[in-house]
C-alpha cells in the first residue's frame, strides 16, 4: 500500500471500548491517544513498560496480564496491536478483520486495515498526516502543519456561523515581523478587521478571501471614525457572529484606547481577548539604536504624549522622556521642559516612521531640536525621545555641538535587523 488506497477519517470513540494488545512504548502512546479520545481502554500484553503501567495503576486503563486470546475482540469497536511479535500482531489483525473490527497493525503497515496518522491539535483544528506508511516522514509534515497554523500562516477563518468575538490587536510598530504570534493567529481567523493608519498594514494584504476591513484610522485633525463609533463596530460585528479583530498600532493599552475598546465589548456581553504588543514607545527608539534605558545613563523612562504630563515628570537627563505624538506641540513641549530645570544641552532624538523604508532620525539638544526639526520638516508618526541615552544611538555625533540628521537611506541601512 501506498496511501493512495486510504479513505481518511476520524473516528468518534467516546464512551466506546478499545482493544490495545501489547505493552512496550508503542502500546502505551496509542492507549494515552485512544484515552485522549474518551474511549474505554483494555490493554493485553504479559508485561507492561511504565506508560502502561502507570495508566493501569492510575485505574484509566483496564490491564490484563496474559498473552492475547481471539476472545479479547469480543464488543470491541476498535483494536491497536504492538507486541513487537509479528506472528502474534498478524493473529490480532487477522482475527479483527474476521470479525470486521478495524485494526491498527503496528508491526505491518502493510497488512494493516487501517493506519494511524501524526497527529495533532491547534484549538478546534485537529491535523492528520499520512505519508505513504513513513511515520517520520508523516511527523515533520504534520510538525510544519502546526507551525503554520499557530504562527497564522494558514487560514483559520471558520465558514460556519458561530459566537462572534473581539480580539484587540497590537501590531506593533508597523514591521510585520514584529507583530506576536498570537496576532498573526487571530487575523488568520477574521471575518472582520478594524484597522488602525499605523501597525502592520502590510498584513492586510495577506487576510483570506472575503475578510472585511473596516478603516477607522485617525490622524491629527482627520478622524475616519469616533471611539465610539469604533467601540459600536467592534460589539455590532461580533454580534452579527463575527470574529472581530481590532488592529492597532504598538499596544492596545498603551495610550492605544485599548482599555476603552475592551470595557465598552464587556459591558455588552462581547467575549473580547487582548494581545500584547510591541509598543512604539520602546520599538521605535530601539529601531534607532536607543534603548529607553541603559547602565550609567538612565535607570527609568517615561511615556506621555506631549501635552500637560510633562509637568509631572522628573526633569533630569538621567530619566528618559518618550514623547508620542509630540511633533506638533514640539516647541511648547521644549520651553516647557527647559522651564523645569533640563539644561539646553539635554540630548534629543526624533525617530520619524519607525521600522520602515521611510525611517529617518534627527538627533540634537533642546537647544537646537526645534530649528532642526523645522529645516528638515519632521513629520508624524514619530517618537521623540529625551535624555542621556540618545547618546547610545549609532546616529549620534561625537559632540552634540554638532547636531546630526542621519538620511532616509541611511537610516534604513543602520536600523537593527527585527
């Protein structure tokens, strides 16, 4: 046999008895698989390695301790033999089929009525592999099936209705590699995506067929939808039966709403999951070479987005200052931090379009940022990042008399590989 001749299948065992002749290691997988399908399980076999053993002892499995006999068949709907004895395998395979009783033959798979695949389960997925009687063969398949599957390379949606659900998304700082597993997951199963301007939006190219996407990016004076307009889409959608993927950029509970979005799904009775992502507070500075803190330099930060929270913050150049969203208030958020005592030399970077082909990084000092920032027209989405560890960054001067601009092809060339 090839396979060609196999009609694949799965078995519904639950509540029904099964026979497992034999008692080595193989023996003691397929009883813990059958065991696993909520099957009743007899194992026959004179001596039994630990696996079985410890089931038997456990009161799971029922052991009987004697060779095979043709009576052990009887009101068995399915039989498993692996003594390692071909002649005894061969009798209970040959007597099962006598009796029409399907039999896993795992000394012959040749002569055996029927095979057992590598398998495995993703949630409510269960993956089979037969692979011409190679059970190797049929493992690493099955194994790279799996990763696909868990890591949303393969499609997930479901095509029947069910429970709809929210899952709020955090994709990062826009790079597709740096969207978490469970991510990519979720939005291989979307019927429906609500998509934020920034985060991955390269991965909105890759959803199945028929999946939806809502935009309801928001940009400074240009909202394509209110928070609450999006908090009504998310519960509406899962409503409808929907499984709902809210895609966001950086964390969703980073000054990302997320907490909002999450309350308003709960308060109506909407199952709604949150995934963790890579903040563009920490994300993007490092795209730049700058780790928010460092030994010697700094031993906290501090993310605010540009406005009043600057007066609570400590104002040392030893205490990072991430700023999000600050380029249009960049010149007040700079009187305002030199008026709190930071000296005009306070090293400063601004990271515009982080972990992108369009990245580029000024670095100055209070003194001089604004002016730079002006000449070179520095733009959204971009992280502004204050303190002593801009010095850490390979765009950095040897003095900061010198401000720098690194270029867009530059920067790309320098920015760590993800």
């Amino acid at each position: 046999m090839t396979g060609r001749d196999l009609f694949p299948t799965s078995l519904r065992l639950l509540g029904k008895p099964v026979l497992v002749v034999g008692g080595g290691r193989v023996a003691g997988r397929r009883a813990q698989a059958l065991l696993d399908a909520g099957a009743i399980v007899t194992v026959v076999a004179p001596e039994a390695a630990d696996d079985v053993a410890r089931l038997a002892e456990a009161g799971l499995v029922t052991w009987v301790r004697r060779g095979y006999e043709t009576r052990d068949l009887d009101g068995v709907w399915f039989a498993q033999t692996a003594t390692g004895v071909p002649s005894v395998d061969s009798r209970v395979a040959a007597e099962a089929e006598a009796q029409r009783i399907w039999c896993v033959n795992a000394g012959d798979h040749e002569a055996s009525a029927a095979w057992t695949p590598a398998s495995a389960r993703v949630d409510d997925v269960t993956v089979a592999v037969n692979a011409g009687g190679d059970p190797r063969r049929a493992k690493a398949l099955k194994d790279a099936i799996v990763l696909a599957l868990k890591t949303g390379r393969l499609p997930l949606r479901r095509h029947r209705a069910g429970a709809g659900r929210v899952a709020l998304v955090g994709g990062g700082p826009g790079e597709t590699g740096l969207i978490t597993v469970r991510g990519r997951q979720l939005l291989a199963e979307a019927d429906v995506v609500v998509a934020d301007r920034l985060g991955p939006r390269a991965l909105l190219d890759e959803l199945g067929e028929g999946v939806r996407v809502i935009e309801v990016g928001k940009a400074p004076g240009a909202h394509q939808a209110t928070q609450d307009e999006i908090n009504r889409i998310l519960v509406d959608e899962a409503r409808a039966g929907n499984v709902v993927v809210r895609l966001k950029g950086g964390d969703p509970y980073v000054l990302g709403r997320g907490g909002e979005e999450a309350e308003f799904c709960r308060e109506h009775g909407v199952d709604v999951e949150v995934v963790p992502g890579v903040t563009s507070a920490i994300s993007v500075p490092a795209a730049a070479g700058i780790p928010v803190t460092h030994r010697g330099l700094a031993t906290g930060f501090s993310v605010v987005t540009g406005h009043e929270e600057l007066s609570e913050l400590p104002a040392r150049a030893d205490h990072t200052i991430v700023l999000l969203m600050g380029v249009r208030r960049l010149a007040s958020s700079v009187r305002h931090l030199r008026a709190r005592g930071l000296p005009g030399g306070t090293p400063v970077a601004i990271v515009e379009s982080g972990w992108t082909e369009r990245q580029r990084v000024t670095i100055g000092t209070l003194e001089t940022i604004v002016d730079q920032a002006e000449r070179v027209g520095v733009a959204n989405p971009a992280v502004i990042v204050v303190g002593d560890v801009v010095r850490v960054s390979p765009y950095a001067p040897s003095s900061f008399r010198s401000p720098v601009t690194a270029s867009p092809r530059n920067a790309a060339a320098a920015r760590p590989t993800p």
